[in-house]
C-alpha cells in the first residue's frame, strides 16, 4: 500500500510505525474471511481492511477522526485474528491501537460515552475500586439485568454475589513445595482478582506443589490493557510493572512471569514495543516480555503429576483470542488438558471471538451479544461437560450464556493434579 506522510510525520516513532505497518499490507482481504464484525455485518468498513484505509486517511491527513471513523474503529474486537489470517504479516495490533489514540485526542465523544468509559477507566484497573463498583451494581443487578443497551448488558454481566478476596492481593512469596526447581512471578492481575480469586489461588497451587516458588511482587498491578485499548496512555502502569519485576529479578532471579489471563499477558508481552522510545525503560522492558510466559506455555515446562479426576471428563476448549491470535498459544492448553486424563475438543469456528474483548461487551452490546450466542452454540454443539478458557473476560463473556460449567483452564489442571474440584464444577 503507498503512503505519503510527511517527513515532519515519519520523525514521530508512532507514526513511522504506522507507515511501516500500512506500507506492508497489499490489501488482498483474506483478513475479513476471519474477522467477526465481517462475518456478522458484512461492511468492508467493519473488516480490516477497510480499517486499515480509514486509518490511513485519518493519519496521513493528520485530520480529526469523525462519526464514521470512529463507529467502525470502536467495533473492532481487537481479536487479532486478522493478524493469524494476513499472509503479508501486517501487525494490525500496533495500527489499530495508533488509530485508537488519535480517536482519543481528536474527537469528542457524546457525555454518556465519555462517563462511562471514564467510570471503567477510573475503576477496573483498580482492585478496590472494581470491587466496590460491583457491590453497588450487584444490587442494581435486578434492574439493570432487564434494561436496554449498555446498562443491560452490565446487569447480565454483573455476578450475582462476589467471591471472598483470594490470596494473591498483596504482595507475598509462595514456596515451593519440596526442592524448589524455578522461580516466577505470577501477574496478580486486576478484573479477575475480584470477579474470580480461585483462577489465582489455583494457579499458585498448581506450580507450587509442582516445585516453583511464586512471587507476587509489590508494585505490581493492572496490566494497562483495559484502557489501552480505549486510546489511553497506561504507560504509568506499564512502568510500575516494569519496576516491580526487575527488582524481583534483581533480588533473586526469575525463571518467568507467569500470566494467567491471556488478554494481560499479550499487552506485557508487547511492553518492549510500548516504552521503545523510553530511554530509561526501553531494555528493562524489553527483558520482562521476553520472560512473559502464559501459564499453559509455562506448565507445559513442568512434569505434570495428573491424578484420577479428570478421568471420564469432556471439555471443549475455547481459545481466546489474546492466546490464539495474539500470543499464537494454542496447542499447549489442550495438549495439557489432555496429558492430564480429560477428553479435549475443539469447537467449530474455533477462530471466532466470544464477545467479551476486554470491555468490549459493555461498550458494543449487541455486537458482543451476537458473538456470545454463535460461541455458545458452536461450544455446545460438542455436548462437553465443561468449557475451558484462559481468560477471565472470556469466562464471564461465555459463562453469561450457558448453564455449562465455564472454568480457567488453569483449574483443571490443578484439579486434575492434586488440588480442590473448581468452584463452578458441581
């Protein structure tokens, strides 16, 4: 594709990355073959492709986003599966959000928008804040639940009781179970510290009795993924993350940073990219996502001790997008799933979103709405006993649909080797 930038332009890094992004694509639309908001509406706008046009003339011209750029920008999943799909390696990932941070400096979005993406901006990132939002809004559950649009869509997501904090909120070390064989970090996290605990606490056990020993440093916190993807700058918490595991690597040395919800652990992943023009950050950044393993790419290192319970147990294995598409970590979980003593199946359209795209169900609710209903029947067309997954959105996104036990693949594994049944198992 030609450009033509300005050589005032190309000296800001973001958009030489652009150009050099935008210059690789040969616009041959493979990319909407697997693009959910394709496959649903039809509209070329509403496929990478065109995406990647509207984003072109946005920048090129250096001019404000309008309505149409915006509406088509903010249906775009970030499911990455263009990017799996692309035979020309366009890195969609790094456009799209380029695209998404001029949204956010140029346009004036309408009041209920900008409250409510201010209200989940100021509070998901945040474990206190989250969890005191969901309490007032597990009681306006009943209402909100029957309500149109957005508000609806956050009563049905809403849980309907919060579980007891688990043990990963503070800043601590785990030992490891007899001779201590290698030592992580695991990312606490955010979101799933409140909605769901026992994906931590699980995830603690299973590699502690399995001979590592698990920091969860001090400092650590929210990914930044959640308002990334809304155009904001979340370098500060990139930073923070940063600090944090250097000084656990500088003290006493780390085999990996373990992540557990696969939308995180594609952001840090990325966090060389995000601070490269940071000349105080760049290397150590760049040396935390080297070591960034999603759980299941880590276990997969370890010699799994399974015992008999998942004998007999069908699980269909939803892949989540920041793990298939994003990390390309998709054999593992199954291949563990199955070592283990579980049946493992994958659904049809394996490939195609869920819905949930980190707050992507509360800001595009009948889209996300749509994706939920055809992921479900595609899950449940495999009569499985339980749907696993490696991310929290995905679980609360899917579970919202189905009667079937949605669990952290994580769970499974720790079940399946010695630990407690999962909660959501009866």
């Amino acid at each position: 594709m030609q450009t033509h930038f300005s050589s005032a332009q190309l000296a800001d890094a973001d958009i030489a990355e652009a150009n050099k992004i935008l210059r690789t694509c040969v616009h041959c639309g493979f990319c909407n073959a697997t693009c959910p908001t394709y496959v649903l509406l039809g509209d070329e706008l509403d496929g990478p492709r065109g995406r990647i046009y509207l984003i072109k003339d946005m920048l090129e011209n250096d001019r404000p986003a309008t309505r149409q750029v915006v509406t088509h920008i903010d249906r775009c999943l970030s499911c990455l599966a263009c990017m799996t799909t692309c035979p020309s390696g366009v890195h969609y990932m790094h456009l799209i959000d380029e695209g998404r941070r001029h949204i956010e400096k140029t346009y004036r979005r309408p009041t209920v928008e900008r409250v409510l993406r201010g209200i989940l901006a100021a509070t998901m990132p945040h474990v206190g804040r989250f969890r005191s939002l969901m309490r007032v809004g597990r009681l306006a559950k009943p209402i909100l639940s029957v309500m149109p649009g957005r508000l609806g869509a956050m009563g049905k997501l809403m849980p309907g009781r919060l579980p007891a904090p688990g043990m990963t909120e503070r800043g601590r070390v785990f030992p490891a179970v007899g001779p201590r064989r290698k030592r992580v970090a695991l990312l606490a996290g955010c979101v799933q510290q409140v909605l769901d605990p026992a994906i931590n606490d699980a995830t603690v056990r299973l590699l502690t009795r399995h001979g590592c020993e698990v920091v969860v440093a001090a400092g650590a916190g929210c990914c930044g993924s959640l308002t990334h993807h809304m155009g904001r700058d979340t370098r500060d918490y990139v930073r923070a993350n940063v600090d944090a595991w250097t000084r656990e690597l500088e003290a006493g040395g780390l085999d990996a940073i373990v992540v557990n919800a696969s939308g995180c652990g594609t952001t840090i992943k990325d966090y060389g990219f995000m601070l490269r023009t940071d000349p105080a950050y760049a290397a150590k950044a760049t040396r935390i996502s080297a070591l960034t393993k999603d759980v299941s790419e880590f276990v997969a290192t370890l010699t799994l001790t399974p015992s008999t319970a998942a004998a007999g147990r069908r699980v269909v294995y939803h892949s989540a997008c920041s793990l298939q598409h994003g990390q390309r970590v998709h054999a593992q979980p199954k291949a563990l799933l199955a070592k283990v003593g579980f049946t493992v199946f994958d659904p049809p359209e394996a490939h195609l979103c869920c819905g949930s795209a980190g707050t992507y169900n509360l800001l595009q609710p009948a889209i996300a709405d749509q994706l939920r209903r055809r992921k479900v029947a595609n899950l449940e067309s495999t009569r499985p006993d339980i749907v696993a997954a490696g991310n929290i959105g995905c679980i609360a996104q899917i579970a919202a649909g189905t009667k079937l036990p949605v669990v952290h693949t994580v769970e499974l594994l720790d079940w399946a080797t010695g630990g407690p049944k999962p909660p959501a198992i009866a």
